[in-house]
C-alpha cells in the first residue's frame, strides 16, 4: 500500500469517527427534546458511520490486504451507508413524531443496494489495464 493509499484510509476513517460522533450528539439532544418518547433507530443513528464506514475503513488501514477498494466501489459504498444513515435519522424522526411515512422505505432499499454493490465491486477481481 501507498504512501498517499494510507493517507486516503485514514481520511476516510476519521470521516466516519466524526460523522459517528456527530450523529451520536445528533441523536442523543433530538431524544432530549421528545418529551420522553425513544426510537431506536434515533438513538442507534451513529451505528452506521461507525461499524459500517469507521470499523471497514479502519480494518483496511491496519491490516495487510492485497488491495484496496476502487473509486466506484468506494463511491457506492459510501453512497450506500450516507442513504442507511439519512433512512434512519427520518424513521426515527417520524417514530418520535408520531407518523408514518411510506417512501422512507425507499432509503433503506436503496442504501441497502448501494452498500451491497460497494462490497461487490470491491470482490470483483479488477480489468487489467
């Protein structure tokens, strides 16, 4: 691995730490303020930056793999984790409200895709250029 390959895991890997604590700060003073009424996917909203993007990232930066994720795969990747964290900000948003919303459905498909074709295209064995 790189010098600059280095550099750019460990970027991405405080990236998440502060979008994890962020989302932690994010959640905890919006269940403060919702007179007592808890969601999980509220209080759980840091979860995703933190196993799903900081814990990967962190993994790739410290451990020896044979390569590291291209820019498509990076790009869907975190796509994907961005559209599961924004999905469970509005559930938890709405839990707390007390509604319901149909298409919110839609964030938790769609970063479900995007994450699953971020791992995939890092397993694909890469074009010989």
């Amino acid at each position: 691995m790189s010098t600059s390959d280095k550099r750019k895991m460990g970027r991405t890997v405080r990236m998440y730490a502060v979008l994890a604590a962020f989302c932690a700060v994010f959640g905890f003073v919006y269940e403060q303020f919702s007179h007592g009424v808890f969601s999980p996917f509220m209080g759980y909203l840091f979860l995703f930056p933190l196993l799903g993007g900081a814990v990967p990232f962190l993994l790739l930066y410290l451990l020896p793999f044979p390569r590291l994720p291209g820019t498509a795969s990076r790009y869907a990747y975190h796509s994907g984790l961005a559209a599961l964290t924004v999905g469970s900000c509005l559930t938890g948003a709405f839990d707390i409200y007390g509604t319901t919303a149909p298409l919110v459905g839609v964030y938790w498909w769609a970063g479900a895709a995007f994450t699953a074709a971020g791992v995939l295209l890092y397993l694909l064995p890469q074009r010989v250029r």
